[in-house]
C-alpha cells in the first residue's frame, strides 16, 4: 500500500512538473533564437556603419563629398528599412512565444484538472464506504 501510494505521488509530480520542463525548453529555445537574431542584427549595423566610415574617408574633393552626401540619404532609407523590418521580426518572434506559452497554460490547466478529477475519485470513494 505504501509503495501504491509513492507510485501515485511519484506520477502526480511528473504530472506537475512536465508542463515547467516544457516552458524552460521553450524559453530557452526563444532566448537563442532572439540572442542570434540580434547578433546578425548588430553585425549588419556595425557593417553598414563601417562601410559608411570608409566611404567618408574616401572624401578627397567638393565632387566627392557632393557624392558622399547625397548617398547618405539612400543610406539613412536602406537603415530606416532594416530597422522597422527588424522590430517587425522581433514583434512577431514576441507572439509566437506569446502563443506557445499560453497553449503551454492550457495543456497545465487540463493536466492539473484531470489530476485533481482523478485525485478526488478516490477520496469520494472512501467517503461513501
């Protein structure tokens, strides 16, 4: 009897801990998929301000800084442009962990009502005995 009763604890704990296993794995997961899009992302600025830096210094006359300055514009648009398409990743990396963690609540939420549906069986049981 003892040991039916640590089977049945035992079960109840895996029962109780696997949907926090699931959320750890599932934000872990979510924290390397930001970490590495925000390594491209800060290697793709740091590039374009390189490049940028290396034009300037190819300045040499008043033709040329003509030149350098009215590609700044198109520059300041080409990091406008990946700025806003990087927030819109980021945003949507945000709601498809949002969805994940509330689909991991719900699977929590009918595990934990089972469990206490099946818990009280047989506790109403011995009452009535």
């Amino acid at each position: 009897m003892q040991e039916n009763i640590l089977n049945a604890f035992a079960e109840q704990a895996k029962s109780m801990y696997a949907p926090l296993s699931k959320f750890n794995s599932l934000f872990v997961e979510n924290m390397e998929k930001m970490t590495e899009f925000q390594l491209n992302a800060i290697k793709t600025y740091a590039e374009m301000g390189m490049e940028q830096m290396k034009k300037a210094a190819e300045v040499q006359d008043a033709d040329s800084m003509r030149n350098f300055t009215a590609a700044q514009a198109e520059t300041a648009s080409a990091l406008n442009k990946k700025v806003m398409e990087d927030a819109k990743a980021l945003s949507d990396m945000a709601l498809e962990f949002k969805t994940q963690v509330e689909g991991l609540m719900e699977e929590a939420r009918s595990t934990a009502a089972a469990t206490a549906t099946t818990a009280a069986k047989p506790a109403a049981a011995k009452k009535s005995a």
